[in-house]
C-alpha cells in the first residue's frame, strides 16, 4: 500500500501497524508471554503442583552449566556486548552500492555475525571443553546436536536427491514415488517408533535379516572358490550405544519425505525456458544444476533447514516412544524436560529445574534460525 501526502511514512507506518495489530496480538498472548512465564518460572524452586514456589535466582542455570562456565560469564558478556556494539555501529542500513559483489559484501546483516560467533565458540566449549554442571543436561544439547548435523545431512541429500530425479519431466511414475516417500510423514511419531523397534530389533529385526542375507550370499559366492561361512553376530540396535543411531535413521526415513515436498514444489516453479535458453547458450548439467536451480530454490533450501533445524532441537514423540532405556546416550533436552516435570522420579518434581532447560532451548533455537538467516539473499528473484 503506497501513502502520499503529509506525514506519509508516519501514516504508513500505522496502517500497516493496524494490520498487524491482530497477529502481534496472538503472538504476544500465545508466544510471547509464555516465554517471558518460562524465564520467570525458572528463576523459582518449584514442583509445579504445590502453591508454594521459593525464589532461587539464577540457580538452576548455574547448576546446569557449571561452576567453571559460570565463572567464565563476566568475559564472555563482555565480549557478546562488544560483538552487539559492533553489530549496531555496521548492521544500520546504508544505501546500496551498484555492484552486487560489492552489495553483499557490505551487507549489513553480516555485522552481527561476531555475536553468533561469540556464543557459537562459547556452546562448543561448554559442550565439549567442561566437565562439571549437569552432565545428563550437557549429552542431551549433544544429542541433540547430533541429530540435527548428522541426520540433517543425510535427510537433506537424501530429499534433495528424490526430489531433483522426480522433477524429471520425463519421469512417468513420479507421482506414485512422491506418494511412497512422503506416506512416512502421515505416520505418528508413535507409530514410527514402533515400526522401527521392530526394524531393529535384534533376534528378527529386518536390518539383522539384511547383514545376516548379505553375509549368507556373499558366503555363497566365496564358496565356489573356498569353502567359508561368514557368521555376522547380531548387532543390538536397540542398546544403549546404538540406541541413538536408530533414533536418527528412523527421524531421517519419517522426515525426508515432507523435505523433498517443499523442494520439488520449488523445483517445479523454475520456469522451463531458463534451462532451455542455459542449454542453448552451451551450458552442461552441471552448469545447469549449479547456475539456474541451486539459485532459484535458495530461499526454499533455507525454509527447509530452519524447519529441520527447529524441529531437531525440541524433537520429543520419537525420542520418548523409541528408546527403551533413557538414558545420557539416547535422551534429548524436551524429553528430560519432560522427566524431572512430569515424570514421578522418587516423588521429586523439578518444574523449575526443567523450565530452565526449556529457556536454554529457547535461546539456542533463536541463535540458531538467526545463522540461517545470515545465508538469506538479498536480491529477490522473480519468476
């Protein structure tokens, strides 16, 4: 909406501000007040059940992070304000330069990278350079973690790779794939579990029957020239120590389907001409792949990585219905929370405690969606 006259930007401003008034009002009621209820409900030593609730402070986070991590918060605050300073002096908005090179490397969304950086190197060091604070905590963020890198990775080439082969014009069965892959999406977390317990479990579990047929065959085939049996002694997927890789390629086969939705769908928006007119001009697949469709789903690639990203850190259903033993090897953060809230462990409920983690969920899924936001572009395309 374009405003002319006297006092236009003002007037625009409340227009738009009018707009918004209904969505700023349910996010402020849904989201923003519960936040602002969390930090303050972790600042108490409360059951969650009982009407008395004792002020403690910052307790509960020093116990989680420790002694040495809290000793460490006067530098690290000075250098997460000098990185915040740094970011308001250059993060102002300032005309753009013609050159697009020059463009973006005068962004100035990029002045903030200091301060992700800051609390980036402070993470990794509490993660992986202090032993004391609550330990159960600290391989819960680690977990997490790993399922976020280690299974991000596998479910983004896996979809990315679906989706580019179902785009194929030519491709006549498409559509019957895309149903097939994206049916693991509908199913519940719970079901998923439990599809999986049976998938890897130990005595007549598939991936067992898999090893055990491919040791058979190979077996065979040796045979011929030397008599051998292969024995392949079951693996305990289910164990403590590979409990967590379950977790993650049961979290891969659910999830790769909804991500290789969103990425066909953009893949599919790409005009036909664009990849005509590269082939004319001489350009290869490659060139193709890497010049037209790369930079036209750029913005869909970053949706799909902050949806994971997000979904990752407060994974909960899969974790609490697949492990059957919880423990610091195959617990995350949300089910924990879950446990000293909720759970009746020698009738000791930690609301406070837990809502403390949520508040260090919270801030670490922020920090993280602001990173992804520093890959964004600028320069918009239109097609």
């Amino acid at each position: 909406m374009i405003v002319r006259g006297k006092h236009a930007k003002i007037r625009q401003a409340l227009i738009a501000l009018a707009m918004l008034a209904p969505s700023l009002l349910l996010f402020g009621v849904f989201v923003g007040y519960p936040a602002v209820e969390a930090f303050r409900i972790s600042l108490y030593d409360w059951t969650g059940f009982s009407p008395q609730a004792d002020w403690v402070g910052l307790k509960h986070f020093r116990g989680m992070f420790g002694p040495t991590v809290w000793a460490m918060g006067v530098p690290f605050g000075l250098a997460l304000l000098a990185a915040l300073v740094i970011g308001g002096l250059f993060g102002r908005s300032r005309s753009a330069p013609p050159d697009p090179r020059l463009r973006r490397r005068l962004n100035p969304k990029w002045a903030w990278a200091p301060t992700l950086a800051v609390l980036s190197a402070w993470l990794v060091w509490w993660l992986y350079g202090t032993n004391d604070g609550d330990d159960f905590f600290r391989w819960c963020v680690r977990n997490n973690f790993r399922l976020m890198f280690v299974g991000g990775i596998f479910q983004f080439v896996f979809a990315f790779l679906f989706a580019a082969g179902l785009s194929m014009p030519k491709f006549r069965a498409a559509k019957f794939y895309r149903t097939m892959i994206f049916f693991p999406s509908f199913v519940s977390a719970v079901g998923v579990a439990i599809l999986w317990q049976r998938v890897c479990d130990a005595r007549y579990g598939l991936a067992n029957g898999v090893i055990e047929g491919a040791a058979n065959a190979v077996s065979h085939v040796i045979s011929y020239v030397h008599p051998i049996h292969l024995a392949v002694a079951p693996i305990e997927w289910l164990g403590s120590d590979n409990m967590f890789n379950s977790i993650i390629a049961a979290g891969i086969w659910s999830g790769v389907g909804s991500q290789m939705i969103l990425l066909v769908a953009a893949i599919q928006r790409i005009p036909p001409t664009y990849y005509e007119a590269a082939r004319v001009d001489g350009a290869n697949e490659r060139h193709v792949f890497s010049h037209i469709t790369i930079p036209m789903i750029r913005e869909v690639i970053l949706i799909t990585l902050t949806l994971w990203v997000i979904g990752a850190l407060k994974v909960f259903g899969l974790v609490q219905a697949m492990a059957i033993q919880l423990d610091e090897k195959t617990s995350v953060v949300s089910v924990r929370q879950y446990e000293l809230a909720f759970s009746n462990r020698d009738n000791i409920y930690q609301m406070g405690y837990a809502t403390a983690m949520a508040v260090v969920l919270l801030v670490l899924i922020v920090v993280f969606a602001l990173g992804l936001r520093l890959l964004r572009s600028e320069d918009e395309l239109e097609f």
